[in-house]
C-alpha cells in the first residue's frame, strides 16, 4: 500500500487589514469565480488532452508487502488508447490488482513491478522497451511519479520496430561472421582447425545451436575429419588429448548417419524430427539425445572439402538458419581449399584466382605504389568495370573522394602502418558514377623474405545495410507523425466543418452567375484538399485502418480522374468491363490512391501525353501475381507516357521519403508513394510497379473482389435532388458550437428540422421532452467523441433504453476509430464523418430514413 500522508494544522494569526488594504466582497466574489472558471478550462484541457492522447495511459497505485517492498499494483484510470493497446477495458479492471487481471504476470516480467515500485517510491522517472508475453508485443513505456506511492504509465506498440531492430541485429551478426571468416581466409598464419573453430562458434552462434562439429574431407581417404567439436558425443568421441576425430566412409563409398546423408546427397538439409529421418541409424552409447539437426555441405567448386553438422538449437531450424550456415560453409570452403593449396603447394597466382573467383565480395590485389595488380570477378560486378580497365591503375579510381584517397594511404597503406589492420567502411565509386557505402578489411602481403610486396583488400558493399539502419530511423520519424496527426485531427475536422460548411451555404444562396459564386467554389475546393491533407496524415497514424464498404472501383477512379485529370494537354483513356466485380474498399482512402498516382503521371509528363486506365477481373491471384494468394481480385492498372523511372530506383519508389522531387510549393517530401503502398496493404492488396525510362511507367493495383453481397445503396448511387422528406426532426449533439451551429443550418438548407445540443445529456433530456410533446426525433446524429459528459456510444445505450427504435447515425472526424468502422456493432444506422457534405448528408438522410 503506498506511502500515507498526514497533515499538520497550522495557527494562522490574522492581521486586521487596514481599510485602504481590504477589498470589497463583490470584487473578491468576482476573482474567485475568474479562478473557478479558470480552473474548470484547465481541467476541460486536461481532459481533452488524455481523451484524444493516441499513447497507452495508465494510473495506478503501487501495493507494498510488510517489509514496504513493492509486490503489486493497482489499476486507477486508463485511457481508451490503453483499452486498445491491450484489449483490457476499464470496466474490468480498475480498482483492481494487476495480478488478479495477468495472473502469470510475475512469472512473465519478474522484474516489473519492481521497476514501477521504484519509480513510485524514489520519484525518479524510467524509460523502458519491453515485451509483454500475454499480448505478444513490444512496448516502450516511460513511467512517471504524480506522487509518492503513485505511478503513470504511458506507452506505445513498438512490435514492428523491434522486428525491424532485430532482423538488422541478425545481418549484423552474419556479417560479424563472414568479416572474421574473410579475414581468417587472407590470414597466412589461419591453421585447418582455427578456419574450423571460428565457423563452428559463429554457426552456433546464428542458429542458437548447443551442439556441433566442422569438418574437412580427406582428399586421400576420404575420411570426414573433424576439427573441432562440442561435447555432444561425450565419452565416445572425446578423445584425451586428441584435436581431431575421424569418421571413415564405408565400404560401400557412403557416410553412416544423419551427418553421412548430407555428404551422400551432397546436399543441405534440416529435420526437427531426428528420430523419424530416414537416415537415422541410431545414437550411440554417450551420445546426446538429438532434439533436431542440421548439415551442410562446404563445396570448393564441385567437390566438397568439409561440412557443418549442427544439433539440439533453442528453436526448430528454419530456412533461414540454413542459408547462414551455407553462406558460412562457402567462406569456410575457400579457407581450406586456401590452407591446404598454401600447406602442399604454396600459394600461387592461379590457386589466388581460384580462390577470388569464389568470393563475391570484391578483392584487389595492389602493389606498394597502390597500382592494381589483381581483381576478382567480386570486383568486376561490384565496381563495374573489367579487369582490363583497371589492371595498372591506381585504387584512387574506386574512391568517391580523392581526399579519402590520400588520407588511407597515409593511415593504413604506409611502411609504418601494421600489417593486420582493422575492418573500416569508406564510400566508394562505380564506374556509372554512383557512390556506395563500403565495409573494408585490408592487409600487406609479404614475400619469403619479409618484405612489403602489396597490399590485399575485401570490400563488402553495406548499402542494404544502411539502408536498414535509416528504415529504423524513419519508422521512429512516422511513429512521431502518427501520434502528431492523431492529436490534432479533431480539432483541425471542427474547424474545417465550420469552414466547408458555411462556403457550401453561401454558395447555395448565391446565383451561378455571381464572381462572389466562383470564389466560394474555389474556396470550397481548397478546403477539400484540407481535408485530404489530413486524412493522409492519418493514414500514417495508429489508426489508418480503412472504413470499408462494397463498392464499384470504377466510379470512385472516374471522380478522381475527373479530380486530378482535368487538363486539356493529357488524354485520358478508360476501359472498365460492365461486369467489374466490385469490392470492399474505403472510398476516401482509395481516392488518395488514384490521386497521388495521377498527380505522378502528371509531373512525369510536364509537356502532355496520354494516362491509360483500365480494369479486369482476376479468377485467381495467385496465377497472375507471385505476392498473392488464391482467391478473387479486381486488377486496376494505371500507365503514363511519361519520362518514366529508372530501374535502380524502382525498389525504392514506396520507400518514406524517397522522391525525384524538389521541396518547395506543389513539391513532395516522398510520402505520397508510401501512402498509396500502406493504403493498399490496408485493404489486403497489392501494388506493383514496371516502368521503362523514355516510355512510362505503368502501375497495377489488385483488390480483393468483395464476396458479401451489397444489401445497402451505395451513398453515390442514390440521386441527390431537392429535399429530403422525414417525419419528424433531427438531433444534432455535438460539444462545439461552431459544427453544431453550421450543420443545423445545412441541415435546414435541404428542407430538414434539425436542433443543436451541446452534450449527451442535453441530446437524451431532448429526445424525452420532444416524444413526450409528440413531436419525436427520426433521427439523432452523436458526436463520438466529447471534452465533457457523455459520448456518442454511451448516449446511444441510454436512448435506446428509452426508445428500442431510436435511429441513430455516429460521426466523428476519427475516421479509423473501431467504432467508425464497425458501426453496427453499437447500435448506430450509419457514418457521418466531418467535415459534412451537403450531398453525402442527403443521401445518407434518404437512405437511413428509407
């Protein structure tokens, strides 16, 4: 329990003021009302603020044992983010202990409450990333102390970024592993079983293997020898004193085991279930029970030189684990090919090649004065040019900057510089000019006598690498819009509304021929590409979830072409079948779509051309696109002849940021491409891009063809024309004024009796006063979110305790809240979303009104 607090009472002697001093009491009454209201506006702010604050919120009081250690903690007020997040309601939990909500909590996050007691007791704040096994997810959570005993918890999902994070931490593992191996390779000191050693602790290592052995074949016996060995084998094959073990091969030319069977198939493989493999002939006396296995064979060339044999990981292997290990069997192949070729032979030019030409890293061989004596075909692909281009040049060709140029041959390539010199990344130059990221690892080669003869280079291009680090940064960049965005939309929606709705009632009242009706067109006009605006913000938000309903793809790509596409220098061709299967799509969101790819085929044809649209129905998406799967779609394409996208570019297009533009008034930052890709992924799609530079670029987008049956009217397809009959009135409830006031008015513009209330009290006080009049309300349109009393869902659940039959629409400028989406789920008719349209309000008004 937390800390108690007691009070003190203090004797307050009071002066007797003097009576210039005194105020008179009708002053003193009027400060402390200014106070009381100001402290009202505060609280409003405050709780505005936690309502529509898109992170996890969490009070809680902290529950200490006898020996004021902390052991628990109590849930004291949560946000609906938290709600979300978790899937925990309020309802259920407050009041309540953590450990009576997520019994297994302690087990789980032993050392959780602990943090949270720490942060109550001492006051010191914690910032922390954490996975939470009963949800499966990640959270970072920064943990405040409002007051001593007391804690708050404010958090947000960081699932993707984590997998992001360790899927960069894996490459850079792998990479670890093949740098130390290049370098083991060029080493001239590196033995048969330090080659060995070095592979078998990074295999285990990436595959979370326990047990394992590396081995090289005889090329004499044929004996598979191992090197190097875990204790899996314990008494049997742990010999005292021995450093290495051999397995014979029969006399029948074939290996026993599950290790025999990869060098019999001379292929790798994996089995989770040892015992059921065919190949398994049994384990002997001392061996370890295996779990699961792996072997992988280590060709040079065509003939196999050794293998990786891997048992008992933490996790089933998978594919994954098997194209590491491979990747590590080809470096181990060239190192004992390498020892060995150097142990009979010496090494000589053309075992050198041999050697290079199973690389694809890039290797360059230069002589002391830095001129390139050698390269291999790593080189060639990397760089681009061919060995005859640059055998006697200088290395100052493959710099991006003569200065780093200079600089390494003063640091790493002087006589005084050592001979094991540390791996460095360097930007490096192709023969197109484009420039890479580098990752180096550099020595001098000597001759027999000691002396400097040159100097020996693997260079890895890290690009992808890079890339991965700065996806990181970004996905943190758009987290940081998303909860932006989020903040700011119900309030940018209201003011909108006030705008869009009164530019709609003037244009009404004024005649077509009127300068003052132009304006208020163009006015209205810019108002909608507001509201665009801040849907694509939300698009990046938590919740860009789209709010589906079936629908023809057709009429929604005609609006925009009729949008985007109205310029006398473009021309534009539509081919939509009659029998175009139709879809469940978020009409708004998929607006976007059209519009941003229109706006590209515009800026990719300055001087005119021609944009083609058609669509198709596809049987079976697998057939048509590899990233699909079976089942139903509706294929749109779109193509320009426009100056088109180059093809090193194309992987890069839906990229955050990426952009051929220039920032500045009609110029992008990169996020429209992104926006259309994330639309399409939200609506289980998928977008594809070809484009040849000179001719076009064309784009084909599948969505799934919808398999329900439409039971409603699509809002576009009922005729909007002079107004709208009802029996009875509407109940507008909204807690701002200025969207209240502006949607009465186009209410009563289109023939409707509409009356305004401030909150969900007022709208259920309302609706029983007008029913007991005889006057009852057709139709209550509920704000659903509000900064005081109730909101939209819980004023509904109180009128229809009044009225079962209450009609009901639940509007809101959130256009992906759960219950936007899924309406029907609490009672409500239909959607209204602000800023309202006069023509959407009209049809929607006749349909739920029948």
């Amino acid at each position: 329990m937390p800390v108690k607090r007691t009070s003190k009472k203090r004797k307050i002697t009071k002066k007797k003021a003097s009576s210039s001093a005194r105020k008179p009491a009708d002053v003193i009454n009027c400060e402390r009302a200014d106070l009381k209201k100001q402290l009202r506006i505060e609280r409003n702010n405050f709780k505005q603020l936690y309502d529509n604050l898109t992170s996890g919120f969490a009070y809680h009081e902290i529950v200490l044992n006898e020996k004021g250690d902390p052991v628990d903690y109590i849930f004291i007020k949560v946000n609906k983010s938290f709600e979300s997040y978790t899937g925990l309601k309020a309802k259920n939990i407050i009041g309540k202990r953590v450990t009576d909500i997520i019994p297994g909590i302690k087990k789980a996050k032993p050392d959780l409450i602990k943090i949270y007691g720490k942060v109550a007791l001492t006051g010191r704040k914690e910032s922390i990333d954490l996975y939470f096994e009963p949800f499966d997810k990640w959270y970072n959570i920064n943990v405040y102390c409002p007051e001593k005993g007391y804690f708050i918890a404010i958090f947000d999902e960081i699932t993707d970024r984590k997998k992001v994070e360790e899927a960069l931490r894996w490459e850079l593992s792998l990479g670890k592993a093949v740098s130390r191996l290049s370098e083991a390779l060029i080493d001239p000191s590196t033995t048969l079983k330090d080659a060995a050693s070095i592979t078998l602790s990074f295999a285990k290592s990436l595959t979370g293997s326990n047990h394992g052995f590396v081995s090289s074949i005889d090329p004499v016996t044929g004996a598979n020898i191992g090197h190097t060995l875990t204790s899996m084998m314990k008494g049997l094959c742990s010999v005292q004193g021995a450093e290495t073990i051999e397995f014979p091969i029969g006399d029948d030319g074939k290996y026993a085991g599950l290790w025999g069977h990869t060098l019999n198939k001379r292929k790798a493989f994996y089995t989770n279930k040892p015992s059921s493999h065919k190949a398994t002939v049994g384990i002997p006396e001392g061996h370890v029970a295996l779990e699961n296995f792996m072997g992988v064979p280590a060709f040079y060339g065509d003939t196999i030189v050794g293998m990786i044999a891997l048992a008992n990981a933490s996790h089933d292997y998978t594919d994954k684990d098997l194209r590491n290990v491979e990747r590590l069997a080809e470096l181990y192949a060239v190192a004992v090919a390498r020892i060995r070729a150097e142990d009979s032979l010496g090494l000589n030019i053309s075992k050198l090649e041999a050697i290079l030409h199973s690389i694809t890293d890039a290797i360059v061989f230069a002589d002391i004065e830095r001129r390139i004596i050698l390269v291999n075909p790593g080189f060639v692909e990397m760089f681009g040019y061919g060995s005859d281009e640059v055998i006697g040049e200088r290395t100052n060709l493959i710099y991006a900057s003569e200065d780093d140029y200079l600089d390494q041959g003063k640091q790493r390539f002087s006589r005084d510089a050592s001979v094991s010199m540390p791996i460095y990344e360097m930007i490096y130059k192709r023969k197109d000019g484009e420039v890479f990221p580098g990752e180096t690892l550099g020595t001098k080669v000597k001759d027999s006598d000691g002396n400097i003869i040159g100097f020996l280079g693997v260079i890895r291009d890290i690009t992808d690498r890079k890339n991965m680090e700065e996806v990181i940064i970004k996905m943190r960049n758009l987290e940081s819009l998303g909860t932006l965005a989020g903040g700011i939309a119900h309030d940018f929606n209201n003011i909108l509304m006030a705008i869009f709705g009164n530019l709609q009632l003037s244009r009404m009242n004024i005649s077509p021929d009127s300068k003052v009706y132009h304006y208020l067109t163009e006015a209205e006009s810019a108002s909608m590409q507001a509201k665009a605006l801040a849907r694509q913000l939300l698009t990046f938000s938590r919740g860009g979830e789209p709010v589906t309903k079936i629908a023809h793809i057709s009429s929604v790509v005609e609006e925009a072409v009729a949008i985007r596409l109205r310029t006398d220098d473009v021309n534009v061709e539509l081919d939509f079948p009659g029998d175009l299967w139709k879809v469940s799509i978020d009409e708004s969101q998929m607006m976007q779509v059209f519009d941003n790819l229109f706006k590209n085929a515009l800026d990719a044809m300055p001087d005119g051309g021609k944009v083609r649209i058609s669509a198709k129905n596809v049987i079976d998406g697998s057939k048509d696109n590899s990233a699909l799967s079976t089942g139903r779609y509706v294929k749109i394409s779109i193509s320009d002849s426009g100056f088109g996208i180059p093809k090193r570019n194309l992987s890069k297009i839906f990229d955050p940021y990426f952009t051929f533009k220039e920032l500045g008034t009609h110029k992008g930052v990169g996020l429209g491409l992104s926006i259309v890709h994330s639309i399409v992924q939200g609506h289980k799609g998928v977008i594809t891009v070809d484009s040849e530079v000179g001719k076009g670029t064309n784009f084909d987008i599948y969505i799934p063809a919808s398999e329900e049956i439409n039971d409603e009217a699509d809002v576009s397809d009922v005729e909007v024309s002079g107004e709208v009959t009802m029996v009875g009135k509407v109940l507008l409830m909204d807690d701002d004024p200025s969207v209240g006031e502006v949607a009465v008015n186009m209410m009563n513009e289109i023939g409707i009796d509409a009356e305004y209330v401030g909150s969900g009290e007022e709208a259920i006080a309302r609706y029983i006063a007008s029913g007991n009049r005889g006057e009852p309300f057709a139709l209550v349109i509920l704000d659903l979110n509000t900064s005081t009393g109730l909101g939209g869902v819980e004023t509904l659940k109180r009128l229809k305790e009044i009225d079962p039959a209450v009609t009901a629409l639940i509007s809101s400028g959130y256009h992906f809240d759960p219950v936007m989406m899924n309406y029907r789920k609490y009672g409500f008719a239909g959607v209204i979303t602000k800023p309202y349209d006069i023509k959407d309000m009209t049809s929607l008004m006749k349909r739920v009104t029948g």
